[in-house]
C-alpha cells in the first residue's frame, strides 16, 4: 500500500535492547488530504530507520508505502503501520502514458537502425525454422 501526505509531526524516538540486540522505533505522524474536505491523520512507524527519519522536513509532502500489520497480545490486538520505503512528492517521476514507469538507470540510447548481424547476407538464405 502507499498513500502522499505531508509530515504534521515527528515523535522522538524509542529505543531499548531486546534478545536480538539493539532497536530503535520512531512514529511519524502524516496529513493526508484525501476525498474529502478534511484531512485525516495517520502514525507512520519507521523501525530501525533513524536515517530516514532524519531526512523528513516538517511540512514537506512524500509518498509513503507502507505494510499494516495486527499482532496479539495477552488477548488484545494491536496494529502497526510500518513504513518501508518513503520518496519525496518532487522526486517522483511522473508516469508515462502507457501507465508504466520506465527502468532507472543510466542506459544508452536505443539504436535507431536495425543492426548488421539482424540483417540477411543473401536474398535466398533459407528459413529453416519450424515456427
């Protein structure tokens, strides 16, 4: 799942020691402005994410995806909205016609003819493909 909202809050940061070893957990809370008029609030987790945490700038918009995830406990529910990954509003490329985005990356250019092993040697070579 993923939502765009705009950071309203940054809580201070839990940490302590489990079996596992250290953990640091921090809630972010977001404004999203959806359908409606008004805006409705969610608390994002970030665990053990101090750095993305410390890229977030109150007031600016991101997109956000998140897993939800509901866990009991001597007999009660508790439900965590955790984020894994998080892109800056601006820094999303917008999305082709096709609906498709394209792969990042730094490839060269599409070679605009067709390339010299693609074509025949002779005009009588026989396909012998069986399709």
């Amino acid at each position: 799942m993923e939502f765009e909202g705009t950071v309203f809050r940054i809580m201070p940061a839990t940490s302590g020691q489990s079996a596992r070893g250290a953990w640091q957990r921090q809630e972010v809370i977001f404004d999203i402005k959806g359908q409606s008029q008004y805006s409705r609030k969610i608390c994002v987790v970030f665990f053990n994410k101090p750095e993305e945490v410390a890229r977030l700038t109150v007031g600016s918009e991101y997109t956000v995806s998140i897993d939800v995830e509901s866990r009991e406990y001597n007999g009660k529910w508790y439900t965590d909205v955790r984020a894994w990954k998080i892109v800056a509003k601006e820094q999303v490329p917008p999305t082709p016609a096709g609906g498709i985005n394209p792969p990042a990356g730094n490839y060269p250019p599409m070679p605009t003819e067709e390339p010299a092993y693609a074509r025949s040697s002779s005009a009588q070579e026989v396909d012998d493909l069986p399709f």
